[in-house]
C-alpha cells in the first residue's frame, strides 16, 4: 500500500479546532477504502509561532515542506497580535504562490437539510465550481509608499496579468466545465472600468473558448455577477474569476448556500510539481474560537477534495456522502441553526463514513 505523506497547518484560531475533525473523517475513509496516509503536524505557521519567532515560519520552510504528498491546511490570522498582511503574506500566500498553486477550485453548493438565506432555493439550484485565480492578478506585491508623512504621499498597487497565468486557470476552468453536465462557463470582468486588464482578460477567455466548442461561455461585470449570485444561482456552472474577485465570489457564494463554514478549497498545483494545499474558505474566526462551536464541515470537504487530488475518487464520494447524509439528520453547529458542538459534528461524519 502506498503510504501519503501529508502536512498538518493547523495554524491559528478555529483552524485548531476544526482540523482534528478533518483528519478524524480523513481517516475514516482511508480505513474504509484501504489508502495509507501518514500525518506531520507543525507548529507553524502561525501567530503564536510569529510571537516567539519574529516570523511565521522558519527560513526552510519550502525545503521542509516540499517532500510531502499535499498539505492540510486549517487557517491562519490573529489580527490583535499580528497584522493581517504580515501573516498571510508570511504563510498562505507564499505557499501559493511559491508551490505554483495557480488554481484555486472552490465548490459551492446548497445541501439538503442546510437553512438557505436565499427564498425558494432547493438543493441542487446552488451547484458551481468557482476556479479562482491563484498567482497573480490583484494579489500583486509590486508597488510601494512614497514621501510617506508628507502631503504628497501616495501608495500603489500594480495589478499584473501575465498571458500564462490567464491562460492556464481559463484553461482548467473550460476543461472542467467541458466534463460537466451543463457545460457552461461564466468568466467575472470589470472591462467597463478597469480599462486595460479586464479587457485582456475577456480576451483570453474569447480565444480560450475556441478550443472548447462544446461549452457554452458568457460573461458578466463583476458587480452584477454579485446580484445574479443571489438572484438566480441557479444560472451558473463553472465561474472563473481574477484573483480578487474569486475571493469575493467565494465568500458570496456559500453565504447564499446557507454558511461559509461548509465552503472548502482546494490551492492546485495541476503539474504536481510542488504539493497542492487543501484548506477551509474561512478564517481563523476569532469571534467564536475557544468555544468549540465551529462548523468542521469544510475542513471534512477539504480532506475529501485532497483524498480525490491523490487519487481517491470513491472515498471523496463517500466523504461528500456522509456530510450530506449528516447535514440531512445529523446534529449541526450553530452557524447551521443547530446546537452541536464541532467534535459532535465531526465524530457523526467519521461515524457515518
Ligand atoms: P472568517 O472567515 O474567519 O470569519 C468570518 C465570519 O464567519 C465570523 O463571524 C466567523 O465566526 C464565521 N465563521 C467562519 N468560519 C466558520 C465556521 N467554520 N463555522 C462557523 N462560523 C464560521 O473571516 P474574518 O473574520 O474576515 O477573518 C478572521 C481572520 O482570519 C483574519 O486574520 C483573516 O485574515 C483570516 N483569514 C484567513 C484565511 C485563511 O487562512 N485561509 C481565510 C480568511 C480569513
Ligand atoms: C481566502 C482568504 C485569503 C485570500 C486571505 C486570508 C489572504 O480570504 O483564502 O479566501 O484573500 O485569498
Ligand atoms: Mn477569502
């Protein structure tokens, strides 16, 4: 049996209590369908571990972490100690950016049995993949301050679209949205105000969609693709979306599938060249950390999204399964309307699967 080596990020806040309820189900599934898998936990990264060490992580990071088959990541943030940017540019984004992740693929689906925020919404209505973009875009580093206390100071933040990294996230957007049954493809742009990007980038999509014949392809300005999430859902398949505006629409989306606590992703590196990163959409919550009511659902989605990354379709399916089979009669937190704690909802998933 082949043995996955795989890194256990906690990081901070909920990530710690949600991620032994990822491994607990990951487990579950991998004694059910016979897969080998070897967990390393690490401290970092993290805000405590920035606290005694001045950083996030140490300097070898990369080299520590590059033998491993994926990494299993819970969240990272603890604003009252450490500045966001100086915690996520020190942790999460590195690992994108410098492991290639140039896919970010988060589904977004309204479950049975999940209250939705949305009136007359069946489950099955709300069924997208978004495929963010994961590199580059606006999440750019190049920029600066000037005269900085003066009254001429000013900042700036470059945007950067290269024809590679647009290329090859409308690829894996179309190529996914060939393999599913509505082939439809919806690309977010702003060409009306953002006058030199948004413009490349729909573009690309046009010369990309000839390629894919089958899929039918549309586009929608990204202020209006947020009302149409929450009007009619129902319209989308496949969404691709720049680096900033798939963050948004995969916030947007779970909240109009009822709570961001069952929102997963996974951080590809298609090519495997480097190791991909499965992790919650949400953060480190810290409004509710401590009280072991977190939803553990994103982080089980998660640890099912890697085992099919690694190959293990049937145990993702089984995975996908217990969840919605739990989420139907099963207890839930209280973000869900229920009463349940996290290990409550995580020991009922393991059991199921
Ligand atoms: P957040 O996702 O942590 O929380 C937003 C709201 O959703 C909160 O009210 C929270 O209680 C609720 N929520 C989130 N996850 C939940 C879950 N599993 N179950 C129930 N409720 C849940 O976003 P935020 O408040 O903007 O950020 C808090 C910290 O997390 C910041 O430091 C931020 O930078 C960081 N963050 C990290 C990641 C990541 O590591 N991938 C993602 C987003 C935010
Ligand atoms: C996400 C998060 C991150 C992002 C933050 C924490 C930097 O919001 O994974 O969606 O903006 O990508
Ligand atoms: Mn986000």
């Amino acid at each position: 049996m082949k043995v996955h080596k795989i890194a256990v990020l906690a990081g901070d806040g909920i990530g710690k209590e949600v991620m032994p309820e990822g491994i607990r189900a990951v487990d579950a599934a991998a004694k059910r369908f016979n897969i080998g898998i070897e967990w390393t936990s690490f401290e970092w990264p993290s805000c405590d571990y920035y606290l005694k060490h001045g950083k996030m992580m140490p300097d070898d990071w990369k080299e520590q972490l590059d033998g491993y088959d994926a990494l299993f990541f819970g969240a990272v943030g603890w604003p009252d100690t450490v500045p966001d940017h100086v915690s996520l540019w020190g942790s999460l984004l590195k690992f994108r950016r410098q492991f290639d992740q140039y896919i970010n693929l988060r589904p977004v689906r309204l479950l049975p049995g999940v209250p939705c925020p949305l009136a007359n919404k069946q489950p099955g209505d709300i069924d997208m993949m978004i495929v963010r973009e994961n590199t580059e875009g606006e999440y750019s580093s190049v920029g600066g301050r000037m005269f900085e206390g003066t009254d001429r100071e000013f900042v700036l933040q470059e945007a950067i679209f290269t024809r590679t990294g647009v290329d090859r996230v409308l690829k894996f957007a179309f190529e996914l949205a060939q393999k599913r049954p509505k082939k439809h493809l919806t690309s977010a742009t702003k060409s009306n105000g953002i006058s030199i990007s948004m413009p490349y980038w729909d573009e690309r999509v046009d010369a990309m969609g000839t390629s894919f014949p089958e899929v039918r392809h549309d586009k929608y300005h990204i202020d209006i693709l947020a009302a149409r999430f929450v009007l009619s859902p129902e319209r989308f398949d496949v969404v691709v979306a720049s680096n900033l505006f798939g963050d948004i629409l995969s916030d947007l989306g779970p909240a109009c599938a009822g709570t961001i606590g069952i929102a997963p992703s996974a951080n590809l590196n298609p090519e495997r060249s480097f190791p991909s990163l499965f992790e919650p959409v949400h953060g480190s919550a810290p409004d509710i950390y401590g009280q072991n009511i977190a939803n553990p659902i994103a982080m089980i989605w998660c640890g099912a999204m890697m085992l099919d990354f690694l190959g293990y379709t049937e145990a993702h399916d089984a995975m996908v399964a217990a969840v919605e089979r739990c989420l139907v009669d099963g207890p839930r937190t209280p973000d869900m309307g229920g009463t349940a704690s996290t290990t409550e909802v995580g020991a009922a998933i393991a059991a199921t699967i």
